[in-house]
C-alpha cells in the first residue's frame, strides 16, 4: 500500500484509497478508479458510487483525482497499470486522448471501463457504437437529455407565435455541448414548435457565468420566452439574471443537482432532467468486477444511466445524488 501512495504522488495525482474486507474467496480483487476532478460536486458522486459498490462487493478501491488535468488522467492510468490492478474505471476528460489509453491497457488485459464520456469523437460514432478496448462505457446518451430538456421547453413555450429560446452551454470544447443542443432541437422539431434561437452562448458551467450570460442575452433580447441552460449550476445563476431583470422567461436546467431541485421547488427554475452519477460510479464497478470475475465476458457494452423529465409536478421522483 505504502508502494502504491509513493508512486502516485510522485506523478502529482491525489489518491484516497479505500481498503474494504476481501472478498470470501479469500483473493482480494483490487480496481482503480480515475476521476475527472473531485472539485465537482458531480465527479465526487459517481466516486462515491464506485467505492460503496466495491465497498459492498468486498473488493479494495483505489480513487485517484487528477485534478482536471489530462496529463495528470494518463499518469494516474499508467500508475494502476504498473500496480496490477484487476480492473480500472475512469471518467475521461479527454475522449480522443483517451484511446491511446485504452489501447494500452488492453495490452495488459486488465478490463477497463470509462463513465459518462465515450472514447473516440462522438461526431464520428454513436455512443452506443462503444469504442471496441473498453469493457463498458457507463454513461447517459447526451443527445438523449437534451431531447427531454426539449420535451420539457415544448410545454413552456407561448402558443399562437415563434418563441424566443436563449441556449446557456457549457464550457467550450466539450462534446455534451453540442450534442445537448441537438437533442434539445430535436425535440422542439419533432413537436412542431415554432421558435428562433436568439443567442446561444458558452459558459465555464459555474453559477457565475450562467448569471452573467444570461444578464448579457436579456440585455440585448428582453423578449426571451425561455432560456435552456445546459447544467443547473448554471440554471440557478440565470435564474437571478431572470429575477433581476422582471423578466418572465422560462428556465429549464439538467442535472437534477440539489440545488436545481431545491430551485423547482421554490418556483425559481421550471424543469431540468435528473441525472444520476452515483449510479454510474455503481454501475462501472459491477461491469468492472464481472469482468475481473469472468474475462470471457463480452466487451463493448454501452450500459445507459436514465435521464428522465422533472418538472414540479413531479419532482418526488429525482432523488439528488450530487
């Protein structure tokens, strides 16, 4: 163990690692789990579901934190390799870099399995199309929450007119960005909704720049029906844009956060889709562990986490996990 700690800090990656009892057989199954950033409240629950899933099986974790660093991501990766791990899961925080990654454990036969962002550009393969050296990609469709973000939006929009919509997206460069416009689209076409998107602009995902992105749209368009916001962070952050303002926009957020149930609640934000990281950590170590149990198990499975719709009217039914 006194090895394992050494190694990681000399290649700058934070470690929690998490000793549970050994399983009955009495070999210890050890797995790996590479996060995105323990900063974000999101990345700390799907961490949480690894460890209490590995927790439950009887298994040893190891839980490093890259700190949102890429390179940072690899090393931590080449650590666990040199460690003879049974298995490792990660959180990619570069999909494309990320393959050469996969290619090279896959020379060790240790499974690995990737949570919440498939390998490869998504612009070239579906994410059910799982990249072939993974065991598994654990992850909801992104596409997919955009269209229920959408399916919400269609309730809200005025009737009898072309509707206003203002897109608040996350940061830059990241594939959920687009691929949460095009399910939102999707489903405004798909109903018939008559609208024009007015403004859509980045973000960095915090509260911050959601107030003030949204300060700026209303700025240059008072008239916005609604605005779209691609996280609740950001949703919370519009929403006192929106009040500021006396404007009557209608908010619709993702994530099911604490804070953005606790916003639909007060009436503040009007929807959001309820995401569920604790259940994907949970999730990947089930895929992880059946295959460290049983390497003749198939491989390339695209395992879905559910994003449903919650509105008021139903908002008992998303639980926070983050």
């Amino acid at each position: 163990m006194r090895r394992i700690r050494s190694n990681l800090l000399r290649s700058g990656v934070a470690s929690l690692i998490l000793v549970t009892a050994g399983v009955a057989s009495g070999k210890e199954i050890t797995v790996g789990y590479v996060a995105a950033g323990l900063q974000y409240p999101f990345n700390v629950a799907v961490a949480k579901g690894f460890s209490d899933a590995a927790k439950a099986a009887g298994a040893k974790a190891i839980i490093l934190d890259p700190k949102t660093s890429v390179e940072k991501q690899g090393n931590a990766i080449d650590d666990l390799i040199s460690q003879k791990v049974d298995g490792i899961a990660f959180l990619p925080l570069d999909g494309v870099v990320a393959q050469s990654w996969a290619d090279r454990v896959a020379t060790h036969n240790i499974p690995l399995v990737a949570v919440a962002t498939e390998l490869g550009d998504p612009q070239k393969r579906s994410i059910q199309d799982v990249y072939p050296k993974l065991t598994a990609l654990v992850a909801s469709d992104e596409v997919r929450t955009g269209y229920n973000a959408g399916e919400i939006a269609v309730k809200l929009l005025p009737k009898g007119r072309v509707a206003n919509i203002a897109i608040v997206e996350g940061a830059p460069g990241y594939p959920q960005v687009w691929q949460r416009t095009k399910g939102f689209k999707d489903a405004l076409d798909k109903a018939g909704a008559k609208y024009r998107v007015v403004a859509s602009q980045p973000t960095d995902w915090t509260a911050e720049k959601g107030e003030s992105v949204c300060q700026n749209i209303l700025t240059a368009h008072p008239d916005v029906d609604l605005f779209y916001n691609q996280a609740d962070d950001m949703v919370i952050g519009c929403a006192r844009a929106v009040r500021a303002a006396g404007s009557k926009a209608k908010l619709v957020g993702w994530g099911g956060s604490r804070l953005g149930i606790n916003a639909i609640k007060a009436g503040d934000v009007d929807g959001t889709v309820c995401v569920l990281p604790e259940n994907m950590g949970q999730q990947a170590f089930k895929a992880l562990y059946a295959a460290v149990t049983n390497p003749q198990a198939p491989k390339g499975k695209f395992i879905e986490i559910a994003t449903p719709e919650v509105t008021k009217e139903n908002i008992s039914s998303c639980v926070p996990q983050w």
